[in-house]
C-alpha cells in the first residue's frame, strides 16, 4: 500500500466578518469546514467545485501561505512524519523546498520587473543553493525541462504568451526538487489547445520527477485527464472524494451528478441534458442547518434539513457525504448522454 506523502484531518479556516466603529467580530464565513484527506506519493487528487467552495483556500493552507483555524496538517518526508502547523521562522522557510505551488494567473503571478533567469532562480538565490553559475546551471537545466528555450532567460514576462509564461511559473516550482505541488487552476485562464500543452506537461514531469500534486479546478474534463483520484468540495467541505473513473461514471452525491452532467461532450449526438440545480449556492457566513446543499437537491428529505451528513466510505474508497448515497441511483458521464 502506498504510503501518503500528505496527510489532512479537520482541516478549518473561518474569517471573522467585522462590522461597526470598534470592528466587532460580528459573523465569520465558513471557508474551509472540517476537510480531511490524503494523498499519496506520486499521484494526483483533483479538487473540483464552483467557485467560492474553498479550493484555493485549503491549498494555500497546506503551504501555510494562510494559517488554519483548526485541524491537522501532516506531511511524510524521509520516514519522518511533520506536523506543518508545528513550522514556523527559518524552520518553514527551509521546509518550503519541499511544497511549491503553480498559480491561476500566470501574468500577475511573474514579476514584470524581473528576467526570466531571475524569476526561476529567486527560490534557488533566497535558500542559498549555491553559487552564482551554479544557480544559472540549475535554471538553464530546469528551463529546458519546462520546454522553454534557455535564449529565453534574458526577457522579461511581457515577452512571452500565457502558455510560456505558465511555463516559467512551472519552471519555476520545479527549482527546488520539491516532492508536492499545488496547482491553482493552472490551466484556467489558457486557451484550450493550450491548456492541453500544458497538462501534458505537467504529467511528463510528475513521471520524470516523482512529483505528486494537487490539482484544484473546476474544469472537470480537465480534472479528469489528469487526476488519480477527485475530491468534490461544496460550501467549504468535502462531498465525495473517489478513484476518477469511479467518481465519474457512478457519481454518489447529487451535486456530483450535476457536475457531470456540465462536462462538455465531444460527440454531439451524445450531447446530454444539463442538470440545472436551483436556487444559489449557500451562503458561507450562514449555512442552512442539516446538508447546506439541501435547497438545491431533487433528492431531499427531511433529514437532509435537519442533520448534516458526514463525509462516509461506502465501499472500495468511495467516500460520499449523503443520508441516501448507498440508495440512490445516479448518472454518470455516460449516463448522461445517454439518457437523451
């Protein structure tokens, strides 16, 4: 069995709301809600929802580029198991090496004011990994892994299209060796033949590096393609979290079915029927008691309203969050399409 690189139990972040003269906490928005998970060396978990569901917000919190309200954070590195929230000074700094991140936007994340060069050796400057041509041996190296050509390293960010400029934010997480990478919607703001480029990317290097990720997004055909298993989050927690294949053709949570009921189809003679979900998504700051997706769901029943469902393995590792996600029979992918 596989042994997690990355270990996540009761994972929380509220943010206070303050209103008045004084700035009284008056409220707080449920961002993240008791989130737990691993992952395992080498693979790569998916992590979809819609926007505002928590996403960017628990992967900033692994790096502890946020620092959580409550829960664990483990991460297993040479038969040592640490404790994330228990790093802090030079002691995180160092330990950064290790957890890298890929952003959405890769314009606004590349300073316009640095060089290529300087931009993928920064990390490699700020932990002192040697000196000034070892450094520029590194990134020449590293450049060219990332399929940029190292006549490139002297320009500057404006210099080069979104797919490039993905590129050297890949190039510059991979400088460190790192053994995790969260990749915020990498993709997202690319065109699609490009987006494609870079998934490929990004799955040569997992093979090549030993890399492991975690993918957030909410493009799922994207997901799909990429990902070893996917995490569904709604309102702050977890919904289901299975193998893809599983998760995609016998989804056990309503709000999946309706996620694969939005994912394009490439033959339109098995062009299926969205599932339009009612009403808007929960407020953070004031969820309905009982299942916050309740309102929504075709499905519900009174003790939807009244008790909040736990996130439970119904079997093979198929985790689901539903009072009735062993009774219901829902539509995959294919069923769908096919039931048009």
């Amino acid at each position: 069995m596989t042994q997690p690189l990355l270990e996540i139990e009761g994972l929380t972040k509220f943010f206070p709301i303050k209103a008045g003269l004084l700035r009284k906490k008056v409220g707080e928005i449920r961002a993240v809600d008791d989130v737990s998970f691993h992952i395992n060396r080498g693979e790569t978990l998916g992590l979809v929802g819609e926007s505002g569901c928590g996403k960017t917000t628990t992967g900033r919190m692994i790096l502890r580029l946020l620092e959580r309200t409550a829960g664990t954070m483990h991460f297993h590195l040479d038969g040592e198991r640490i404790d994330l929230s228990s790093l802090h000074g030079e002691q995180l700094r160092q330990f950064r090496r290790h957890m890298q991140m890929i952003f959405q936007d890769p314009f606004s994340s590349l300073n316009p004011r640095m060089t290529v060069l300087d931009i993928i050796g920064e990390p490699l400057k700020a932990l002192n990994y040697g000196s000034k041509s070892e450094i520029e041996d590194r990134v020449r190296w590293i450049t060219q892994a990332a399929g940029l050509q190292v006549e490139f390293l002297r320009r500057y960010p404006h210099a080069f299209s979104g797919g490039q400029r993905q590129r050297i934010g890949i190039a510059r997480a991979l400088t460190l060796n790192p053994k995790l990478i969260v990749c915020d919607e990498p993709v997202s703001a690319l065109d699609v033949s490009v987006q494609a480029q870079i998934i490929n990317l990004l799955k040569d290097l997992q093979e090549e590096f030993g890399l492991t990720y975690l993918f957030v997004a909410h493009d799922l055909s994207v997901v799909e393609n990429i990902s070893s298993r996917v995490a569904v989050m709604y309102c702050g927690r977890i919904v289901e979290l299975s193998e893809t294949n599983e998760l995609f053709h016998r989804p056990r949570h309503p709000y999946t079915e309706a996620l694969m009921s939005a994912v394009p189809k490439p033959d339109p003679d098995r062009a299926g029927k969205r599932m339009l979900l009612q009403g808007e998504v929960a407020d953070p700051s004031n969820l309905p008691p009982g299942c916050a997706f309740h309102p929504r769901c075709r499905y519900a029943q009174d003790i939807c309203k009244q008790e909040r469902p736990e996130l439970d393995d119904i079997g093979g590792g198929h985790c689901a969050a539903c009072h009735f996600a062993r009774e219901l029979e829902l539509k995959g992918v294919e069923d769908v399409a096919a039931a048009t």
